[in-house]
C-alpha cells in the first residue's frame, strides 16, 4: 500500500507543480487553490510514506516520478517538444525508479551502535 500511495502522491505533485506555474505568481484564483489543495495531499501522502518506505528511497522515487511525469504532462499539453532525446532520458529515470523499488532496504549496519549510543554508554562507563 505505501508503494501506491508514493506513485499517487508523486502523480499529484505533477498537478501542483503544473498548478504553480498556471498560477501565474499567485495571482490567479483557481490554479492557485488547486496548487494549494494538491500540495497540502501530496506532502501528506508522502508523510505517510516515510514511516514505510526508507526517505532516501521514497523521495528519489518520488521526485523522479513527478519529475518524469510534468514532462509528459508539458508533451501532451503541448507546452514541451517531443523529441527522442526526451523521451530516452525520461525512460532513463523511470527505469531508475524501478531499479530503486526493485532493490531490497535493508539497515547499513544494523549491529553498528549510533554514535550517540556508543558516547551514552562511554558517559556511563566513565562515572
């Protein structure tokens, strides 16, 4: 379920990412309240995602993707040229977020104690 709701939030921050730039600066009423709904969803969704997902993953998957689907979205809209040179390098990071969601988290050293456990127990050892 967090992996679904990472690609919804990412698919939202197309929408207010494409919101931002419709609203002309703020000044234009609906763009903006759309801006404002989607980003306060998005951010919230993604809230929920980082106690599932490690951040490191979560948010390069769900920068990648809302990166890669604004510009879809800009081609279909028109506002982008369609090349093939932008379609590679989109396949490019769709294909590193699906490396990422493929590769299993694991801890970087899971018997390694913090640096803060090991001074809290060199501060007890020394008393």
């Amino acid at each position: 379920m967090p992996w679904i709701v990472l690609f919804v939030s990412a698919a939202l921050e197309t929408v207010w990412a494409t919101a931002l730039g419709a609203s002309d600066g703020f000044t234009e009423p609906r763009p903006t309240i759309v801006f404002a709904i989607t980003i306060v969803v998005s951010l919230g969704a993604f809230g929920y995602v980082l106690k599932h997902i490690p951040i490191s993953t979560a948010y390069a998957v769900w920068t990648g993707t809302g990166a890669a689907l604004t510009v879809l979205w800009g081609m279909a809209a028109g506002a982008e040229p369609v090349t093939a040179l932008r379609l590679l390098l989109i396949a490019g990071i769709v294909g590193c977020v699906v490396g990422l969601k493929l590769v299993p988290a694991r801890p970087a050293h899971p018997s390694r104690p913090s640096a803060a456990a090991a001074k809290a127990t060199a501060d007890e050892v020394s008393r």
